[in-house]
C-alpha cells in the first residue's frame, strides 16, 4: 500500500470510539421542561415489564438503529416512549457521550419538550413520568460511590504470550456512581452519571 491510498482512506474520516462495531449503541434526551415558569427535567421510571432495569429511573432514549444518526435516535425513542411528537421537541445540543465498561455508548442530547399536556405515553415501557426542578438538582449534594472495575482474564487466555504470565497485574479502573434523590424517587447509575455531567457543566 502506497501513501497515497493510505491518505485517500482518511478523506473525511470523523474519528470516532474504537472498537464502537461490536458495542451497543443508544442515545437519550435530557427533556427541559417549562414548569410554573421555571425549568424542570423529564425523567421516566421504566416499566416493569421490561427486560432490562425495571422499575428503574431514566432519561427518555434507546438503541441507535443501522439506518439512523445518534440524533435522530433520539427524537424517535422519546416520541415512541413518551407519546409526543418531533415538532414538539427542540434539540439544543449534543453532550458528552458516555462509554460504559459494559460495551456500550450512550449519545445524550440536550432538549426541550414544549408541551407536555396531552402526552400518550407508551406503558409497555414507561410507567410514568415525573419533573424534578433543576433548581432542586443544582444544589443537591450527590452522594458518590467509588466501584472497581477488573479484568477476569478467561480460561482460555494466553498467559504463554505476556510478559510475567500469570503473574501479570491488570490495571483496575474505578466506575463511579451517584445517587440524588428526590421525594420518593432514587436517580442512580448511567441515568445519574449522565446528569452529573450536565449539572456540572451548568455549574462551571
């Protein structure tokens, strides 16, 4: 291979997360919505009917189809889950997306729903809806949890091929976890993580 198809390879290459082929894909609004004058966040608690977290508390979202943009996903999840429409919701601005330890990426998105008065919410996956005022959110102190994240080497793994063999000490990483709680309701893990990041860019 010459330079020149080397160079040609990366004619309008938008780097992206290695490895992103074999991990999950999903994207998820953070909802503003305009409560009694001031702003408030849409959060859901997932049904519990669903195979994955139910019961739990999350942002409006899904996985990221073939045919689709991480934007796009978007849209289409919140008016599937919540029962609204796209002209009733205004994307402000991407977030930082989030790679978890499990294989997957999440694109959060930043958003307004305009009207939340005549909602046909899906109750096969979401059992309701609820505001928690971000004033509220902005001053909570979260409580944060510290986690180790290993490496399970399998039965199979070639120690023969490494340096120290079986000896060889993985690096652990640490996999934090917030907790803010509101009336009765407890927003934990990804959902919590990604409000973080928000918060925190509000903040700074």
């Amino acid at each position: 291979m010459i330079l020149k198809d080397i160079i040609d390879k990366f004619n309008n290459y938008e780097p992206y997360i290695n490895g992103y082929k074999s991990m999950r894909r999903a994207s998820v609004l953070i909802p503003l919505v305009k409560d009694n004058g001031k702003y408030s966040i849409l959060f859901e608690l997932r049904s519990k009917k669903m195979r994955r977290q139910p019961g739990e508390i999350s942002f409006p979202g899904g996985g990221i189809e073939s045919n689709e943009t991480p934007r796009e996903a978007c849209i289409r999840e919140t008016c599937e889950e919540i029962g609204t429409t796209e002209d009733n919701i205004t994307i402000i601005s991407p977030l930082d997306i989030y790679v978890s330890h499990a294989n997957l990426i999440i694109h959060p998105y930043l958003g307004e729903i305009k009207d939340i008065s005549d909602l046909n919410i899906n109750k096969d996956e979401v059992d309701h809806i609820f505001l928690v005022p971000i004033d509220y959110l902005m001053k909570y102190d979260a409580n944060m949890y510290t986690n180790d994240v290993k490496v399970v080497p399998n039965e199979d793994f070639p120690y023969d091929k490494i340096p120290n063999k079986e000896k060889y000490e993985f690096a652990i990483g640490e996999y934090p976890v917030w907790f803010y709680e509101y009336k009765d309701y407890v927003i934990w893990g990804i959902t919590a993580r990604i409000l973080e990041n928000f918060l925190n860019f509000l903040k700074s």
